[in-house]
C-alpha cells in the first residue's frame, strides 16, 4: 500500500490527482490489474468528473454547498457536519481499472481528491493489484 | 477488459443493464470472484436498485431532477452541468461480487446505467476477475 | 462469500459495524487484501464516517432527511420511495483495503450500514481476497 500525501488550499478544495496516481501506477509495474483508492478521513472525499473546463467542478462544488450549507442547523460541536454529510455523499473509496500500465479514464476524466474542511494536509491510500 | 455499448434515449434516462453485465461474467468463465464496472463519461453514472416497480426508478430521477434541476445558476458553457453533478452524486465505479458464474444481487436488484445527458451512445468498462 | 447479519431498530438507522467486519478479517486469516462488502437490499446502502461523536451520524441523518424526506410527491405505492432514492445516493457497494489482517482505516472512521426503511433484519454481504 503506498500514501500519497494532498496539500488542500480552501475550505472546499477539488485537487485533481491524477497525474500522481499515474505516477504511483506506473511505479507499480503493473501492466493490467486494478487501483484501489481511499480517503482515511472523515470530511474529505473522492470523486471523478470532468478536467477539462474548471466552470464544472466550480458547479459542482457550488451546487453541493447549496444543498449542504456550511452553516445550518447541525448539533455537531466542531460545527463542520456538512463536510461529514458531504464526504457520506461523495464516497471515500473508489478504483479504477489499469490496463497497459495506465488507469482507463474517459478523454474529459480527471481523479479528484474533494476537500470538504480545509485546508489541510491529507493522505490518500493506494493499493494496486495485478489481474 | 470488455466494453459494453449502451444506447440511451432520454435526456435522463435509468436503462437496466443486469442481463448484458450477467452475459458478460458468463462468457468470462469465472465462477467466482469480482466484476468491476467504470463509466468512462462525466455525465453518467451508475446506481443498483429496485427493478420490479418502474415507479421507483421513476421517483428516483424526479427526486434527483429536484435536488439539481436542469436550468440553474450553473456556469458551464455547455449548460449541462446538472449531468455532471449528478453523475459524480451517483458515481462512475462500481463493484459486484460474483458466485457461482453470475452475480451476486438482492431479489429485488438491477444494476443500471444512469444516463444524465443524453439521448447517447454510451460506454461502460467491464473487468471481470476470478477471486 | 461471507453473510452477516444485522438487525436494524429505527425507519433510519445507521450501525456501526466496523467490529463485526474486522471480525471477519481476521477469521479469513487473510493479512494483506481487499475486503468487498455488498448490501443486497434496495432500501438500505453503506457509509464511512465518524465514530467518535454520535451527533456526526444524527446530523448526517437529519441533513439527509431534510433533503429527500419520507413523505413527499412520490409515485412507488409501498410509500418508502425515499428509501430507495437514499440507497442509490449512498451505495450499496463498498471496498476497504486489509493491511496486516486489519481493515485500513482512519482514526475517526467507521463503517456504517445505513437502514432507511426499518426495522428490518438485514444481510451484508463479505468477499475477501489476499492481494
């Protein structure tokens, strides 16, 4: 299993990682296989959209923030649910199919790493298995 | 890994794709082990639920269409940014177990590929590994 | 494959079941592999947060509540419509990384199964694989 470590820079943060998990699958030598990824924290998460046009995953954080307001009537004493119910929402694991030695993206697909109380230091576990 | 088309025909459109996934795990001759699905589009996705009363995958895209309607104040050029929202809501991945050469699925379940878009000719990835 | 069975006490109701899954790791004997969890219902779903403050998991269920409510314009006749559109927006399907015979986990996370329409006895199932 390998860690790769993610510097997020606003509260609500969508860091496109997918260059560095090439990286780690290229690393790897694993030609065909799978990339399993997962968020060890509780107000971050993951998800996969379009890298090509930042307007989109402005929307995207947008429109979750709209639905799920920072602040609203939540009981939880840190005063940050809205990023537990976001990372609920958005998942903390996710994989991708390998094949020849490259994760199997759509063209306008980008891996992002979504920060929902930041900024922080975070990690991200990767595990790679050929197959 | 096998590529599934997958023809829509509504702008959102539920269409149910267990019989072509159970079709794919047969032709594999894997009798047990894992089968990975991955939209390769950042306007679709996937979910599994009811596929006995249609009325449930009906309320399911009235619910979503409420939630993130078409026209909002989006600022993607391409006005289709609702698709993209929903598409990284439901997610693009997906994994199911496989038994005894066919899927492991509830009485009541439907794997289905969840058009947000369209009408489409769509794609979805399938990797199916003995385990 | 592996079954568990988890017994719900509210229409929603999120149990922890982090123990009962590290269980199941280690009697597997597996020390280095992946752990799939699959929830064969279409009115219930799986989530990972926090385990430490319980008001993270009552907020998560009011927010989502808040969102998609019990009743609402819905057409499914059982009247649990709601039940469904939650599973399809939290999942149903789950994978978690093992590392020395221990699911990989952050310090605040748990794994959760999510009811949305109990009480009801529930089945989860388990497939572990070394890799």
């Amino acid at each position: 299993m390998d860690i790769l470590n993610i510097r997020t820079f606003q509260r609500i943060d969508f860091i496109d990682i997918t260059n560095e998990i090439e990286k780690k699958v290229k690393e790897s030598g694993i030609m065909e296989g799978i990339c399993y990824l997962f968020v060890p924290h509780t107000t971050a998460g993951l998800t996969i959209n379009e890298n090509a046009d930042p307007a989109v995953i402005n929307d995207i954080r947008l429109k979750v923030n709209n639905l799920i307001p920072y602040k609203d009537t939540y009981t939880h004493g840190e005063g940050n649910s809205d990023a537990h119910i976001k990372s609920s929402i958005f998942g903390v694991s996710l994989n991708l199919i390998i094949s020849r030695s490259r994760l199997v993206l759509g063209t306008w697909q980008g891996v992002y790493f979504c920060e929902f109380d930041g900024p922080r230091n975070r990690n991200l576990y990767i595990k790679i298995l050929a197959g």
